[in-house]
C-alpha cells in the first residue's frame, strides 16, 4: 500500500460484542453478520484515528505468530469486505471524531 | 430465524446473555384500543436518565436487538434523545407505535438514527373498522399517511394485525394494504390479559372456527397439511427443551423499571430504580426459577400430544395462575390448528370454548 488506510466503525450499525465474537447488523440491509477473534480486534480498535497497519502491528502480529505483510494482506481484504457491507468507513485521512457516547460493540 | 441468528442464540443462551430486550419507554397512549392490556396512566415513568442510564447497562449485558415500545413512544417528549442514544449505543433498534404522531419529518429523523424497523398497528383497511377499534376517528388514515412517509425514507415498516371478532374478516384486504405499502405484515391472534390480571377483554378472541380458517389460509401459513398435523411423539431431548426464550435470552422492561421475563409475562423479577439491571439479570430468584423449567417439568403439558408442536406460552400460562401449567388459550389453538383436544382440555373434560388465542405470527405472513 502507497498510502495510509484508516479505518472506522460505521455509526449506521450495529453492533455487540458475544464471548469473543462481534454481532453486527448491517445497516444497509439487516443482515447479521459475526466477526471471529482477529476481526473482532481490527473492528474495536476502528475509531478511524490510527492507520490499519498500525492496528496490524500493534494489535495482530503482537498477539498472534503471523507473517506482518500477510497479515495487512489478510487486514485489507477484510476492511475491504466489511466496507463493502457498510460495516466499516475507509479513509485515507484520519477521522476527526466528535464527541459521542458511541462505543459500538465494545 | 437465520442460521446465523440461532448460533447466535444458542452462543447467547449458553453465556447467559440477554440479547433482546423490550423496554415499555411509556403506558400513556394516544389511542383506546378495545383489545389493550395496559392501564394508559403514568404512575411514574422512567426519567430521562433513568433511561439512558439503564441503557448503558443493557448495553454493557450484553444486548444488542432493542425494542422500544408502549403506550406510545412519540408521546414521551424525549424520545428522540432516547433514540439517539440507544443508537450511539449501538443498539439494534426496533420501533413498535401506531404512527399516528409520525409525519414526514419524524420520519426523516428516525431513518437518520438508522432504525431496524418500526411496527405500525393496523386493524383494518375500512376506517369504520380500525377507528372503532382504536376509538379515535382519523387515525386509519394518519397511520397510513405515516406509514407512506416511513417507506419514502426507505425504512422498513411491519404492518402489525391483532386478530379480534370485530375485524376477523379483515386481515386479508390488510394484508393486501401492506403489500401495497412496501411493507411487512404480521397477524397477531393473541389478546392478552390486561396486567392487573383483569380477562375481561378476552371476550374480543375470534371463534374456533374462524381460527381454524386462519390456519388454513395456505396464503399465511404455507403447507396446511403439513401446519395442521400432531407433532410426532415426544422424545427424552424434546422434554429437554426450554418452554420459550423468556428470561434466558430475552427480557421486558416497564416504563416504571420493573422487570419480567417478557411483556406478556408479567412475574416481578426486580425494578432496575433499586438493582442494576445486570444484577437482576445474573440473580434475581424469580428469572432463576423461570430458567430451571423444561418442558418435561410442565406437570400438564408434558405428557400432552402436543407437546411438541404447541406455542405454549409461559407467560400466558403465569397469568392463569402457574407458569408450569398449561395455557388455555393455546391448548385452544392446538386444537383448532389439528382437530385433536389437548391433554389440559380432555382432563378440564369440557366442551371446547368459543373462545381462542394463538401466538405471534411471524413476519412474512407466516405462522411461527
């Protein structure tokens, strides 16, 4: 990737965490969808402020034995996936976040 | 429900969380319908904070599908703060009213809060019909008006029928009317109790035989032979099974705090203004109790031919006098549903009652 990808929880959503899992309804079509555990921690740490590869480094390989560059792979595939379900914003900028009680599925 | 969905329930039950739960935000309502269970005056609701702060408890439970219900909603002047901050929550938002309160602005808003979906009653498609039951003339066509402007938003609206002997012959021509709109449609034949325990209102129950034609709408319920049939045989896993999700995945709230299982199970479980709600959720002895039945605990109703295949009510059955006793109103429907009396109706050894209820049917125009 050339440039930055940050990446945010779409606030039309829902969402909530389930044992280790994420429960999302898509707010485009109410279809449900799950996220498993590595998902689960790309999707909490999207407030749009840090970078995805950031989220990859500090989060994934540090907790799992993964190679880092297939690991971003595997990361932008699925934010991809997710944006295209509305689940998720993709940004090359930083997302100023407003003040909010929001704490989607955490 | 999806596969996905019933893991998910399944994940829910097994971790005790309450994934769905109906909060009443107000008793007070714009309307007097013939059929309603609710004492409409305002005994002292909920504050807004009261709320919000309940709210985040729900949330930190764990729940996700939210109902907020009534009465009717858009008369609490805040609802629209409550809305806004169950959905920053991240709730699953899903909206029960009779709309006739909602005009094109509100609806404008409620999309913009990303709402599930909202449940619009209707009785009738003739004025003369729906106004008699609602007793405010009008409100038929304020409730289409509203409806038309919730689908222009491109929200996703659920027409709610409750089946009762002054429109028995109706929910057809409703059902083409929801078609018409865009819109879902639900036929709801039970008439609850009122919560003070007063059962006068079942008197409005549509006849067995006029149910037994509801049950043989193919339209609505699909295979009627395969519909109408007696469950096979009980076995030692389906006593296993629990009466229904009341209490264990699923949960109500009063607009005064007080928590039940369901809404149509009104057992006093605790009263979120003295217990966190998570604390009533984890240790109320009431819920605990509800928790520890299976159907082979149902005195009654485990040895019945139906046991299988009848949408026994717990709650239902509570308001008769024993959550583990049969529900008379669904012994009623089982036998208008297969011709074959149940085990509670050949012990009672009376005549069938002109009397009957079934369950909520689901969306779709199907029966659940």
């Amino acid at each position: 990737m050339s440039c930055k990808l940050y990446v945010e929880r779409s606030p039309r959503v829902a969402a909530r965490k389930l044992g280790d899992e994420v429960m999302i309804m898509s707010g485009l079509d109410s279809t449900l969808f799950t996220l498993d555990e590595v998902a689960t921690i790309i999707w909490e740490a999207a407030d749009g402020s840090i970078p995805l590869e950031e989220i990859v480094d500090s989060k994934i390989c540090a907790q799992f034995e993964v190679e880092r560059g297939e690991a971003l792979l595997d990361a932008t595939e699925l934010v991809q996936g997710l944006a295209g379900h509305g689940i998720l914003l993709l940004s090359s900028e930083p997302v100023i976040m407003p003040n909010s009680p929001r704490k989607a599925g955490q | 429900m999806s596969g996905l969905m019933q893991e998910m329930s399944a994940k829910a039950l097994q971790l005790g969380v309450p994934l769905s739960v109906q909060i009443d935000l107000t008793y007070r309502c714009n309307e007097r319908c013939v059929h309603c269970y609710l004492d409409h005056d305002d005994h002292g609701e909920m504050s807004t904070a009261e709320i919000k702060n309940l709210l985040g408890d729900l949330a930190s439970a764990g729940v996700l599908f939210l109902t907020l219900s009534g009465g009717e909603i858009l008369l609490r002047k805040d609802f629209f703060e409550i809305l806004e901050y169950a959905r920053a929550l991240a709730f699953c938002v899903k909206l029960k009213s009779n709309a006739i309160l909602i005009r094109a602005s509100e609806a404008e808003r409620i999309r913009s809060l990303s709402v599930d979906s909202i449940q619009v009653s209707i009785y009738s498609h003739r004025p003369e019909v729906h106004d008699a039951i609602t007793k405010v003339p009008g409100s038929l066509k304020r409730s289409l008006d509203a409806i038309r402007f919730l689908k222009v938003q491109g929200l996703k609206v659920i027409v709610a029928d409750v089946l009762m002997q002054q429109n028995t012959q109706d929910y057809p021509s409703v059902r083409a009317l929801a078609a018409e709109l865009g819109a879902e449609f639900t036929l709801d034949p039970t008439i609850t109790p009122k919560m003070d325990g007063d059962r006068s209102i079942l008197r409005l129950n549509v006849r067995q035989v006029a149910l037994q034609k509801v049950f043989r709408d193919e339209s609505l319920i699909g295979n009627v032979e395969e519909f109408c049939s007696l469950p096979a045989k009980a076995d030692e896993e389906d006593l296993e099974a629990l009466p229904c999700s009341a209490g264990h995945t699923a949960c109500y709230v009063s607009p005064y705090g007080d928590v039940y299982p369901c809404v149509q199970f009104p057992l006093p479980s605790g009263n979120v203004r003295r217990t966190r709600f998570v604390d009533i959720w984890r240790h109320s002895d009431a819920l605990k109790e509800v928790r520890s039945i299976r159907l082979r605990d149902l005195p009654t109703c485990s040895g019945c031919t139906h046991v299988t295949g009848c949408t026994r009510c717990p709650g239902l059955a509570y308001m008769e006098g024993n959550m583990r006793g049969p529900s008379i109103q669904d012994c009623e429907k089982s036998f208008a549903r297969t011709g074959i009396p149940s085990a509670n109706l050949l012990s009672k050894a009376a005549p069938v009652q002109g009397l009957v209820q079934i369950q909520t049917l689901s969306s779709c125009g199907t029966i659940s």
